[in-house]
C-alpha cells in the first residue's frame, strides 16, 4: 500500500527526545522521514526535547510517527499523552508500550504463559548488599548477564562471573535503573525476529567476535555480521517467527516492532525483550528483514503508518 501522493496526509515524526538512546532516535528520525517523504507523504520532523507535544495540535497532524527509543517515547508515557490529545499514532498503545519496555514484566507474562525464557533475579537498588552477590550468581549458573529493566540498546548491560564482578555490574546498572534484571548466562546464538502487523518477517541472526551483543556491536563494530535469511531450516524458522508473534501479543504490543531471542546450548529458545520501537535508519534490523520479505524502506514506514491508531 502507498500513500496517495495527491491528497498527502501530514506525518509528524517524533525523534530525538532526552533518552539514553538520543542518537540512536535522531537517526531514525532523519530516515523515516526522509522515506516518508518518497511515499508521498507531507513530513514535519518534531524533537520532543525541544518542543511542547501540544504544539501538535496547531500544526494539522494527521498522524504521528514515534521514532523515539528509549524512556519517554516507547514506554506508553508518549503514547498516553498523544491519546490525551487525540492524535493516532504508530506502534503500540500505552498498555504493550509499558509492558514491553520492562524486561522483568514481560518476562513475569511469558513465564505465566509457559512461553521460554532465562531464569532469573530481580534486584532492586535499595534492597541490594554486595553480600548478595554471591548467592544471586549461584542461584543462575555462576554466569549471568546484568540489564536495566528499562533501558535499550544494550546500554549499561554487563557479564558477570564472579561476586565481584556483579557488584560491579549492578553499581554501574543502578545508575540507569532502580530495578535490574540478572539473568541466567544463554551460551548460544542471538535472533531477531521484526513484526509487521500480524506477520512476523524474515529471522535475522547476528553474529559478532565481541563477548556478547552490545552497543558497540550494534551501533559502531564493522565486525557484526547480519545473516537474513537467517539459515535455520524452514520448519525452525516458522516455528521462531510463531514463537515471536506469541511474544509480541503477550505483552499487548501492536503494530509493528521486534523481538529478540538467543538459542542455548540445548538448542531451545529463550525470549529476551519486545522492542517496540526499534532503531529505523536504512541498516537497522527491521528494514534488513523487510527488504528479505519484498519491502523497500519507502515502502515500509508508509506500512507502519497505514497501521497507526488501529487497534491499541
């Protein structure tokens, strides 16, 4: 579907703002609209860091482009105050927003559905003694991985093997979050798989010498190799796109977006997040899957806005 280029409907696409993922989201913001406006459509960008959401309402939007990473766009806060003002948007609604930027609750959901998930430990920056350390690393393996709860793009995430390392780990945390997620060391392959409306693209997975998949990996290693199609077997990878999609519907996410997952050493799955507004620059993982499916990028964010506002 592509827009009617005679009767242009007025995308404003939120970027920027004053997360941790503030360059990331200026990026894609600069894409999505530059693609947009190949679509046909008529474009305002709009730094939320720099101007008033109710500026909107003087400007004629039709609809709103979220291209904001991070906190204050992706975690229903944004989404609650554009349905406050009435104005359709992409994405997930305030509900799934929240749900998926919390990495402790939306593996609380997948693990009430029997969904596949690392074990793990809540810590909360209050209630934590470096004297708990050693007991939280022999309760997961003696390896864990250390995650903010809700912070993306790999930031202020660390290995840990040793008391002392995850001391470290979790100080260094605390300072992103109040609640941080420990979670069972997966030795085994990391897979993306992006959804658009109810279908899940072609797997991506990512392969990189350093200790595991991080910012730097992603943002700035030349050595990151992205293999899409992703080489599993056409059963294997049907049965991780369905993995992806019950995922994605469980923690209410809509629209568009991506979920992330690794293959232990048993050869299972393990869920790691729902991002619901992933990185969209022209070499960001879900416009690598469209283009497998058959969608250029221009052709992509005109789908992502044809589904704005349906069915938060």
């Amino acid at each position: 579907m592509t827009a009617n280029k005679m009767n242009k409907e007025k995308i404003a696409v939120l970027y920027g703002g004053t997360s941790a993922e503030r360059e990331v989201s200026l990026n894609s913001g600069r894409a999505v609209a530059n693609g947009l406006t190949a679509s046909g459509y008529e474009v305002v960008l709009f730094d939320t860091k720099d101007n008033k959401l109710t500026a909107l309402l003087d400007m004629n939007i039709d609809k709103v482009f979220i291209a904001l990473h991070g906190r204050g766009g992706e975690d229903g806060c944004l989404q609650g105050a554009l349905e406050y003002l009435g104005i359709p948007y992409t994405g997930s609604g305030v509900l799934g927003s929240a749900l998926s930027m919390d990495k402790i609750r939306s593996k609380q959901i997948w693990q009430a559905l029997d969904l596949p998930t690392a074990s793990f430990a809540i810590v909360e920056k209050q209630a934590f003694t470096p004297e708990d350390a050693s007991v939280i690393l022999a309760s997961l393996g003696g390896q864990v991985m250390v995650k903010p709860a809700n912070e993306g793009s790999s930031i202020g995430m660390a290995k840990a093997a040793s008391a002392q390392e995850l001391v470290a780990a979790l100080t260094a945390a605390f300072a992103f979050d109040e609640q941080i997620l420990v979670e069972e060391w997966i030795d085994g392959p990391e897979y993306t798989v992006s959804v658009l409306g109810d279908k899940a693209l072609p797997a991506i997975s990512m392969e990189t010498p350093r200790e595991f998949y991080d910012y730097e990996a992603k943002y700035q290693s030349t050595t990151t190799i992205y293999n899409c199609p992703c080489g599993l077997p056409a059963a294997e990878e049907a049965e991780l796109g369905e993995l992806a999609l019950k995922a994605f519907n469980a923690t209410g996410a809509k629209g568009w977006g991506r979920v992330d997952l690794m293959r232990n050493s048993l050869g299972e799955w393990q869920l790691l997040e729902v991002n619901t507004v992933p990185g969209m620059t022209e070499t960001s993982l879900v416009p690598k899957a469209a283009k497998v499916y058959g969608l250029d990028f221009n052709q992509l964010v005109d789908a992502i806005v044809q589904l704005a506002g349906k069915d938060k």
